[in-house]
C-alpha cells in the first residue's frame, strides 16, 4: 500500500504542477502605468474612426491572394495560395477576411496630430484592380496614392515569391507649407466569438490548441494576450501600452498566425499597444512607433512587415526575433524545439511524417531505456519484499509508528528505495509532455499522408483503426505489469482504462494517436527484455511468479 500511495501522490503533483504551470503561462503579465496608458488612448482613439468599406483591390503572389479596401488601405482578405482549406479540395486556406459577423483585419495607417488616419480613413487610389506576381519575376510592388493638403502618401505592398511576408510601407512628402507630427500603425483586429465566422471549421481548432494573441518585445521574448484580456478590463486590467525596440504583434490560431514586425531601425522607439472595439465584440493588438515630425519641404519613410500564414518555424524564425515562438509549446518549448528539429532532421531523409514519427518515438523511446529499467529493476524488488512487508503488518498492525520504523529499516537493510520506480516516471514525465505538444503544433502535420487510410496525421483516424490497436497494446501492458493493488473495485477501475483512453483517443490526431501506439508497442518489446534479464539476476517481476 505504501507504494501504490507514493505512486498517487507523485502523479497527483505532476498533475497539480502541470494544472499550476498552464494557469501560470496564460495570466495577465503587462503593468501599465497610467500616463502611458493616457498616451496609448491618443492613438487608439484616432484610428477608430469611419470603417466603411470602400473599393477593392487584389494583389495575388504565388503564396498570398491579398485583398486590400482602398478606404483606409487595409487587408480585408487574405487567402494562402499553397496551403488547402480542406484536404482533397483546391480552394486555399483563408486566413484574414471580412463578414457581416465576424471580422480578422490587418489594418495600417498614420496617426497621431497630423496623421490623415487621425480624422477619417484615407482613400487612396490605384492604376489597376487586380495585381498578379508575374511568371519570372520575384516581386511584386503596389502603390496606392493620396494626397490631401499638400502632402503626398504612398503606401506601398510588396509581396515575394515562394513567401508568406509581406513588406507595408509609407513614403511620406511634406509639402504643406509646415512641419508634420504623426506615427505608422500596424493592427490585428478580430471578432473573439469565432462562432459568429461562417467557416468556423477554418480555424482548425483541437482540444489545447491557443486562439488569441501574443506580442514580443526587446525585453521579454514571448508573452500571451487572451482575447478574454483585450476586450474585458473589467478586472482592473489595462490595455497594452509596452515600449520596445523591435518587437512584433501577432494574433494565433492552430497551425496559423498572423503578424506585424515593427520597424528595426534602432533609432526607432515602437510601442505595442492593445483596444477593443464593436462593443468589445472585436479584439485588437498592434504595434506603432512613436511620432515622428515631418519638415516642411523633405520626406519620410515609415517600414513595416507582416507575416500571414502557417507557422513554419524555419522562415518565421528569419522574418524576425522570436517569431517561431508563435509554435507555442507551453511551458516545455525548451524540450519540445529539439525534438521538432530531430523529427524534421528525420524527415529529410524518409520523406514521410508518420515514418518519421515512428523512428522518433523510437529514439526517444530507446535513449529513455536506464531509466525505464531502472524503474522495473525497483519495481521488481518491492514486489519481493511483498511477504515481509505482509508479515511487519500483521505484527505491527496495532503500533503505526512501530510500523513505519521497522518498514524503513527493512528497506535499508534490502537496500530498496521505495520511490525508485517513480523517480523514472518522473523524468520522463515532461519529455512525453513536450513530444506531445511537438506533434500537437506542427503545422508540418497539417494534410500529411501516412499509409492507406490515414491521408491527415492532423486529424483522427477516419476509420478508429490506430486508437483500438492503442487500446488493445495498453491492455496487454496491463497484463504483463505487477500491480500492488488488491482491492477489487480499484482492480476494475484499472482494467477499464483500456477502454476510456481507446474512446479519448479516437478524438486525437492521428499523428499523436500513432505516436502513442508505437510508444505501447515500444513498451512491451522493453518489458520483455527487462523480464527476461532481471529474470536471470532472480529478481521475478511477474505478478503470477511471487509467492505468496
């Protein structure tokens, strides 16, 4: 019984530690201070003015299809040329857009005293209606024109090839007879509700999967805004007003995200900033840099860069400092990037995701072996102890102190730790963890062929196949595992396990669930060996081999 309580207690605090952690990485972590939060409501106030939809425009890439409102200059739409909405179907994967219900925006402007975005959104102008990357070329630049009081603004996309970033900037001409003041703006805006989006399905969400936003800064390398934090302040909370050198914005979801890079320029000061608008229906985050005059006579150039699409580690981690953090892998992500850069290192050479998470299950699997012998060699000799510790019960059973003495001697004497087949556990505990959230979030899995049947290691098992043979491995490792429980009822409990966590997993990605299921079959190849060999050192595991 001591060690069936010390199993529980241990997993119970990795349970609680786990619960604690999770709950720790999603607070609220920005301190404002209430005259940078009185500066932040100048910007924000500005660039809340008129959203009326005006004239589109398309600018289409081999990557991106852009669709851009002429009022304001904002990416009302934005379709992911190379990646499929759903597999087997040709219509690409859309990622921003616009509905009578539900909004995903990626707004920019000028704002600030003389800013034209301050009073009501610009509306510019363009040769042409549609803008296409043409065959040979390697980039695309769009301009969109307006002049107002005697300065001229050109915003300008350019869009590359074989790409997801788009560059957004602004040359300012100052001809207006005096010296302007006002700042670049970048912003996501989203409705929270995403029940209200026709195409819910779009989002691609599983159980744990983030949907929200995150920003990072020159001081802090990744930090996470719920959208529950930008729309409701009712908690004392503040919207975001953090200054930073650099720094990036970013609004996420499965396997995608969307984001605006503030300038680098280093005499640059950018601030990050979060609202809410709509009735707090929409969440906002963006990112502007600080206001900048403008002489009478001269020009200015304000830079940007956004990143739409699929969050692929490699190129996001070369658009700008800390992007593929995006990949959020909780609080393990310093376990779960080298096990991503192992599986991708496996792929390179098989070519196919599911092999390779077979061999990277494997290699995990054979490198953690120590320690799962060393936690059958400990289980093993408890169970040896069985009839001793039976009889040191009987004895004492009136006398727990005496009990508890003679029981810690008994183990010194046999040189047993009676914790020596959790502290195993233990250690692999967070690498199970960080391969579980490895799988979970590479978008790389996303429409991913494995054999047969399985044509999408990102979504379950069209044909339950995987998760039953888990369910089925489980129920031999049962079998073939000593258990010192002996109450009836629990003993049910125990064999039902089989059966709940075949139904849990039938929900699971395939790619997971097939990781599980070698995991199991890795299992029991190892408890075979590790019988056989403690077998000849007289240590008898089996249940059905001690004596009672």
């Amino acid at each position: 019984m001591e060690q069936q309580r010390n199993i529980l207690l241990i997993l119970f605090l990795i349970f609680s530690l786990f619960l604690f952690w999770t709950w720790e990485s999603d607070k609220y972590h920005a301190a404002v201070s209430a005259e940078q939060a009185a500066q932040a409501e100048i910007f924000n106030n500005s660039i809340a003015a008129s959203e009326g939809a005006g004239k589109l425009i398309k600018i289409k890439s081999d990557a991106l299809e852009l669709t851009v409102d002429l009022k304001g200059g904002d990416i009302v739409d934005a379709k992911l040329c190379k990646v499929k909405q759903e597999l087997g179907k040709d219509d690409p994967f859309h990622l921003l857009m616009s509905e009578p219900n539900f909004v995903y925006l990626a707004q920019s402007g000028l704002t600030g005293k003389d800013g034209p975005d301050s009073k009501v959104r610009p509306t510019f102008t363009t040769d042409a209606n549609e803008y296409v990357l043409a065959e040979g070329e390697d980039t695309l630049s769009v301009n969109l024109n307006f002049e107002q009081d005697g300065v001229t603004y050109v915003k300008t996309y350019t869009l590359n090839r074989d790409s997801y970033v788009v560059d957004v900037s602004y040359k300012v001409v100052n001809n207006s007879g005096k010296d302007l003041s006002m700042a670049f703006y970048g912003q996501l805006k989203q409705t929270v509700d995403v029940s209200q989006q026709q195409n819910s399905g779009a989002f691609g969400m599983v159980a744990g999967a983030y949907r929200g936003s995150a920003y990072s800064t020159d001081s802090t390398r990744y930090e996470k805004e719920t959208f529950d934090d930008l729309v409701d302040l009712s908690k004392e909370k503040q919207n975001l007003n953090v200054q930073t050198k650099g720094g990036w914005v970013a609004m996420i979801q499965h396997y995608f995200v969307a984001s605006w890079i503030g300038d680098t320029d280093k005499n640059v000061e950018n601030v990050i900033y979060s609202n809410s608008s709509n009735a707090d229906r929409d969440a906002i985050i963006g990112i502007r840099t600080e206001p900048t005059v403008i002489q009478n006579g001269s020009e200015h150039d304000f830079k940007s860069k956004m990143w739409i699409g699929p969050k692929n580690q490699d190129n996001m981690e070369l658009v700008a400092p800390n992007l593929d953090l995006t990949v959020d892998y909780g609080w393990l992500w310093f376990i779960s990037i080298p096990l991503f850069k192992i599986l991708e290192f496996i792929h390179s050479y098989i070519g196919n995701w599911g092999f390779s998470i077979i061999v990277l299950t494997l290699v995990v699997r054979s490198v953690l072996f120590p320690l799962t012998k060393a936690q059958y060699t400990s289980m093993a000799k408890m169970r040896l102890l069985t009839p001793k510790m039976q009889e040191l019960r009987e004895r004492y059973k009136d006398d727990r102190q005496k009990l508890g003495q003679e029981t810690m001697r008994l183990y010194k004497t046999e040189k047993v730790n009676p914790l020596g087949g959790c502290f195993p556990l233990l250690i692999q505990m967070p690498i199970f963890i960080a391969l579980y959230w490895t799988l979970m979030e590479s978008t790389e899995l996303r429409h991913a062929p494995f054999i047969g049947w399985i044509a999408d290691l990102s979504v379950h098992d069209p044909y339950f196949v995987t998760p039953l043979l888990y369910g089925v491995t489980m129920y031999f490792i049962q079998k073939m595992s000593p258990t010192p429980i002996t109450d009836p009822m629990q003993r049910k409990v125990m064999m039902a396990m089989p059966f709940v966590f075949t139904f849990m997993f039938c929900t699971f990605p395939a790619g997971l669930t097939l990781y599980w299921l070698v995991s199991n079959c890795f299992t029991i190849f190892q408890q075979i060996i590790i019988y056989k060999s403690l077998e000849k050192k007289g240590l008898q595991i089996k249940a059905e081999k001690v004596k009672k």
